[in-house]
C-alpha cells in the first residue's frame, strides 16, 4: 500500500493526529487537504503535548514532508503561532519539510469577525470553534476569496480585498453594528504575513501529482469528521469543508485511484462539540464520568464535549459515505472499568426499525436501540479480554470492515497494529524533498520530469 486516507468516522476528535503521528513514521509525505486551524489534533512523546491546527501531524517526523493542501482555509496568524510553538518543541521546519499551496484560501479578519457576530446575534447557533472557516470557504464558493499566492503584491491585494469586503461592510455597518478594518490595515496586515510564508509556498498539486509517479508513500490527514461534512454531515450543524473521502481529491488535488486505503478514525464511544443532534447523548452520570475520565475538551476551543455511547447505524452510513476500508478504535482505555456498556445497533425510526442512518433522517426524532454488551476490565498489557473481544466483534460484523488498530492511551505507544499498514513496499530511488517551486523562483514548474525516465527508474528500484 502506498496511499492512505486518515478520516474521522464521528463528529471530529477520534484521535486522528496520534494515528497519523503513528504512521507518518511510515511515509514520504503527509497532507492536510481541508479544514483550517479549526482542527486540533493532539499528539503526546513522552509525556510532552503538542497540538497541531493547521501544520499536518507528520511534521514531527524528520523524514516526512507535510503538505497543505489548495482545499485548506488558511489563517497565516495562527500559522506564525503554530509554526513558532513546532520550532520552540525542537522541531525543524524548513521548506524542505513543508510545503504550503499557493491556492489555499486565506482566512481574512473579516472572515473571523463574521463568524463571531453570526455566533452571537444570528438566529442559528451552530457553535463553531469561531475561526472564520465558514465565510472564509463562503469566500472561495463566491469566487471572491484571498489565495495564498495573492499576498506578495499590495496595490493587487488592496483590489482583491476591496472586493472581498463589498458585501461584508453592509452586514458589519448594518446588520451586526461592529467594527472592522479598512482595506488598507488588513492589506498591509496581510501582506506583512505573507513574507515569512513565502517561501514555503509551492505548486502542490504537481509535487503530489510527481509524488504518486514516483510511488512515494502518501498519508492524507483529513481534519473533523465524516458527520461534520458540509454535504453528508448533520446540516446545517457541520463545518463548511468535505470532511469525507471525497475532500482529499478535491482539496489534495489528486486522481480519485490514487488512495488505496481509507482509515476511519473511530472513539470506542461518541463525542461532539457544538450545537446538532446527538441520537446516543448521555446526560446521565455515565456520561459525566466518560467526559471526565476521557479528558473530553476540545483541542482547538477549550469546550466540554458531549458524550455518549458508540452509534454503529451513524458509523455504518459513515463506512458508506467514505468507503472506509478499516477502522482504527481509540480511547478503549476510557471505556475499561465502566460498569455499564451499551452500543446502539439501530434506531426506531417512524414506526420502523433501521440500521443505516441515512441522512434523510431527522436524527432528532431518533430513538436509539441498544444493545448492552459485557463491560471489560483491561489493562491492555496481557492479551484482550473476552468481553473486549467481543465489543470489537460486535463492531466489526455490524460494519463489515476490519478494526486495523487499537489504541488504549494518548501516548504513542498505547496502540495495537491488528493490520499491517504502510508495508515495506519497493521504493524508487529519486529525492523529492527539495522539489516544489518556492516564491518566485522557476525551480521545479511542471511539467520538469520525463515520465519515461521516471518509468525506467521504476523497472530498477530498491527495497528501502
Ligand atoms: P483529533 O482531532 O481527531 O486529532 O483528536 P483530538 O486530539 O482533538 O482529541 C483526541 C484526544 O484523545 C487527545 O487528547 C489525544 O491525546 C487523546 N487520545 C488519542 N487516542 C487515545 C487513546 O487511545 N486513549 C486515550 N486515553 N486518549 C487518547
Ligand atoms: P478535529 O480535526 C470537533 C465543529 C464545531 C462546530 C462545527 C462548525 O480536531 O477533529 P467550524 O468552526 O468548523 O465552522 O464549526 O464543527 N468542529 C469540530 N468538532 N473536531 C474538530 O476538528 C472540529 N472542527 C470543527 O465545534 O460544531
Ligand atoms: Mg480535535
């Protein structure tokens, strides 16, 4: 295997970025393909946490290159910050190492200000994490939006934002009565930030599109979750991105055979942060005791998330929406030791009982049926228990789909490989860390390789 799909099964928050730190050590590159600094994705070495918005969780293998994606919502702030907290935890972040497209689209003050004024005087809360992701891909949809490549340039910059802020102005003025800055501040601001993301910026598409010539190994780290897609999520309760398998070809820029496998990031349980319905919410001590022994807060906005148990007909359309090959089950260390445990396998529905939650279901007017299964007592260093086995199985044959991995703690060694991912596979000799085209200068435009090379190079390869 060569490529594979990290995608949250849930409502975000399974665990993606310990998995993907886990087998980044496995591959060439890892890319974010949507999503913006929205995400938090938590990974803990020896004891240290660090967690990651917008830089893909593979940067903190010195051997593998992290892409950002044209389909991310870029915050270059948060991208300062961020890129500063990596190199203050010893991390070395170079062009070589990372590569941002020169098409993400910028997430403008503006942005940021709208969905804070929506969240606090509009008529639908939806509880966003306050970022400006929605406007911001609002933006890219109206085809008004800021790229990355538009920053180096003032007086243009100045042009494009003035058009952005149009429409935006009458809404501040008018309908939310609050301040904002005038183009020439938010240009200049922009424009600043924009010199030390210069020369990161590169024509990802054809560094991925080489990549896959070159049978690189490629991990793409998806950000939320498959119910917080904007198209098959819980809408209107969902981010604005494809959060589902279909965003990686979109916002990688990618062939659609060019992922092989689709992991789906799944807790042993469910968790959900922010407004929308929640057919197996507890609101009972059980699901107070899983908050609280799951350290349930968000990454990114500090919010308790809710908490109840594991939603096989939700998962089961998830495995649907995005052809999930396997799944990895996080936090079981969470579910050992609690006295009651339940997995709902289906729902009554209008008088009927279903086991796919397709989405023309209004899940509020779901009642969910359960089935309890033996609570386990494991501490993950002797072999799985039998109750343990057997709320595996129950997953297993409801989905139809193998659990690839087991993860019993945040550390990175609390994981149980039941698949092989990422194989050693034959490697082609060539060196793609120094390829991608940095700002302004010509080197590496595509198309720069002869693909009849490239195919004699891949007659002649090496074990790695
Ligand atoms: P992501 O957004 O999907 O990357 O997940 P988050 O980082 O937002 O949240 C997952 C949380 O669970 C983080 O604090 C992780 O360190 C932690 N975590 C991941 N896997 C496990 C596990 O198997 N057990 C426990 N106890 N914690 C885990
Ligand atoms: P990771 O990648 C969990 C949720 C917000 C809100 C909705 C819309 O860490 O799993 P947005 O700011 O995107 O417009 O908010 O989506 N949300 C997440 N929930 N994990 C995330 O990311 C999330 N990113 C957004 O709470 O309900
Ligand atoms: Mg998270």
């Amino acid at each position: 295997m060569k490529t594979l799909a990290i995608i949250g099964s849930q409502w975000g928050d399974e665990g993606k970025g310990k998995i993907t730190d886990l087998l980044s050590e496995k591959c060439d590159i890892v890319v974010r393909y949507q999503g913006g600094n929205n995400a938090g994705h938590t990974i803990i070495v020896d004891g240290k946490k660090i967690v990651l918005h917008l830089i893909p969780s593979g940067i903190l293998h010195a051997h593998s290159v992290a892409v950002i994606g044209h389909g991310v919502v870029f915050e270059p702030e948060a991208f300062q910050v961020e890129l500063k907290k990596v190199a203050d935890a010893g991390i070395v972040v170079t062009t070589k190492n990372l590569k941002i497209s020169e098409n993400v689209t910028v997430i403008t003050s503006y942005n940021k200000l709208l969905d804070a004024a929506r969240e606090s005087q509009g008529s639908v809360k939806i509880g966003t994490t306050g970022k400006g992701i929605g406007p911001a891909y609002e933006d890219k949809i109206a085809r008004r939006a800021i790229k990355l490549k538009d920053l180096f340039d003032l007086p243009t910059l100045k042009i494009k934002l003035a058009r952005n802020l149009e429409e935006k102005e009458t809404l501040f003025k008018h309908r939310y009565d609050i301040a904002f800055p005038s183009v020439d501040e938010e240009a200049l601001r922009l424009f600043n930030l924009g010199k030390n993301i210069a020369p990161f910026m590169c024509d990802t598409f054809s560094y991925l599109d080489q990549a896959i010539i070159q049978n690189k190994k490629i991990l793409f780290e998806g950000a939320q979750g498959i119910l917080l897609d904007i198209d098959y999520g819980t809408y209107p309760y969902v981010t604005s991105s494809s959060t589902a398998l279909g965003g990686v070809y979109t916002g990688a820029g990618i062939p659609e055979s060019s992922v092989e496998e689709v992991l789906g990031i799944t807790k042993a349980y469910t968790t959900r942060v922010g407004e929308g319905p929640f057919p197996t919410e507890l609101f009972d001590s059980l699901g107070e005791e899983i908050q609280i022994k799951g350290h349930e807060f968000g990454a990114t906005t500090g919010r308790k998330r809710r908490c109840g148990w594991l939603d096989l007909p939700l998962l089961k359309y998830a495995v649907k929406a995005s052809n999930l090959t396997s799944i990895a089950l996080t936090k079981l260390d969470i579910l050992s030791g609690i006295k009651e445990l339940k997995v709902c396998v289906a729902y009554e529905y209008e008088g009927k009982r279903i086991e796919v939650a397709y989405p023309g279901i209004d899940l509020t007017k779901a009642t969910p049926i359960y089935k309890s299964m033996k609570p386990f007592t494991d501490n993950f260093a002797d072999k799985l228990s039998i109750e343990l086995e057997m709320y595996i199985k129950e997953i297993e044959n409801f989905l139809g789909i193998p659990v690839g991995i087991i993860a019993f703690g945040p550390e990175r060694k609390e994981i149980i490989f039941r698949k092989d991912y990422f194989e050693d596979d034959i490697q082609p000799e060539l060196d793609l860390s120094s390829w991608g085209r940095q700002a302004g200068g010509l080197e590496g435009i595509y198309p720069q390789v002869d693909l009849e090379k490239l195919s004699r190079n891949n007659a002649t390869t090496t074990k790695k």
